[in-house]
C-alpha cells in the first residue's frame, strides 16, 4: 500500500508535476529522503515501502542501490550548479559583486542539500561500490566538477582584471590557456571550493544553525560574510 503521505500535492511539489512516473518517483522521494534523513540512514527498502513496491523494483530501474544515488547525485549537482549560476547573473554587474554572490551561493544554497552535502562533495567515498558509481555517472561527476572549476576560475580572472566575462572557456581552452598561463587563478578557485565545501559540511551537520535561537543565526551569518570577504580579499588584482 502507498503511503498516504504521497499525494498529488506532494509530488507536484518535489517535482512539478502531480503525476510523475514510476520512475520519476523512485528517483526523486529518494533524493528528498536523502536531503532530510542522510546517506547513512537512508535504506531503498523505505523508499520501495512508501511506494508499496519490493526491493527488486527499485533494482529494476536502477541497478541497485548506488546506481540509484548515483543518478540522484547528478540530478542534484544539476539543480544546484543551475542555482550558484543564478545566483551569480543575478548580482550587480561588477566583477567583485559576482564572485562574492558566487561564495555565498554555494554555502547557503548547499546547506539547503542537507544529507546531499557529503554525496556531493565526496562523491567515490559515498558509495559502497564506486566501480558502480562511476560506471553509471563517472563522466557527469567530472564534467560537474570541470564545469564548476572553470566557473569560479573564470569569476575570480573577472576579478584580477576588472571585467565581467559574457562566455566561459571550453574544457581545451581551459587547460591551454588558463591552467598553464594564470595558474594562481586556479589556485584561488580551488581554495574557494574547498573553504566554501568545509562550511557548507558544518552547516548541514546534525545542528542547523539556521533554526537555533536568533544570537546563533546572527553569528553563523556574520562568519558567512566574514568568509566570503576574506576569500575575496586574498585574490591579488591588477
């Protein structure tokens, strides 16, 4: 038997639609148990129990249960490298304003992920068998990663050079004439990604401090911006 729980109201608001597929289901409760419960509680026997199916038919659409979180994954990383772009078009038109709304971005749009934070940000270490992982989404995973290296790299050469750049390098054009030319802009990048990932780990922990009492909210805001300066700040300019 379904779980009552899944409407037509609830799927329209996890996916847009009142009536999704079978498939699309499986795919999406998952990502919304996963967001809510963590990788580590998270058991496709709820998922398939909800549904008011078996296992085996989870197994059918997905191979098994890291194929299943693997394609979650990258239906994820989708959604959210649509919102750090967003985010960052969404900014003055000055090349400070964009980098520093790309920082923020990233850690208050990645708390929001919840249990999707460790997947994310340490995708191979996620699954019981990343032979499966990468066979089933390797190349999204590295072109995911590419893709949001080549962003902020490009945000933070706006930056050096007080421009504000209407296309983005290919993945050649990177590694020829970025990588090899204007290594310490990929450096900056870098130490973003990881500063902004460690933060985003913190927030999305067993206590969200974003539902603490307002002293607590207030001091977790004022160290987002103080890091997002700061990692702004340390980027030389010309």
């Amino acid at each position: 038997m379904t779980d009552p729980s899944l409407t037509e109201d609830f799927w329209r608001k996890l996916t847009g639609r009142a009536e999704p597929s079978q498939r699309e289901q499986f795919l999406w409760l998952s990502i919304d148990l996963v967001r809510e419960l963590g990788l580590n509680q998270f058991k496709i026997t709820t998922v398939a129990k909800m549904m008011g199916y078996s296992v085996a038919m989870v197994n059918h659409h997905f191979g098994s249960r890291d194929g299943l979180i693997a394609e979650c994954a990258e239906r994820v990383h989708q959604s959210y490298s649509l919102e750090l772009i967003d985010a960052t078009e969404a900014a003055e038109r000055n090349p400070r304003a964009r980098l520093e709304a790309y920082i923020e971005a990233r850690v208050v749009c990645g708390r929001q992920l919840g249990g999707w934070t460790q997947v994310l940000n340490y995708p191979f270490h996620s699954f019981e068998s990343p032979a499966i992982a990468l066979a089933r989404s390797g190349d999204a995973f590295e072109n995911s990663f590419f893709r949001n290296l080549m962003f902020i790299t490009q945000l933070v050469l706006d930056l050096q050079q007080g421009t504000v750049s209407e296309t983005r390098p290919d993945r050649a054009a990177f590694a020829n004439e970025i990588m090899t030319q204007n290594p310490t802009a990929v450096f900056h990048a870098s130490n973003i990604g990881t500063a902004t990932a460690g933060a985003v780990m913190w927030m999305s922990g067993r206590m969200d401090v974003f539902t603490q009492p307002q002293e607590i909210v207030d001091l977790a805001n004022a160290a987002l911006k103080w890091q997002v300066q700061h990692l702004v700040n340390g980027i030389p300019v010309s």
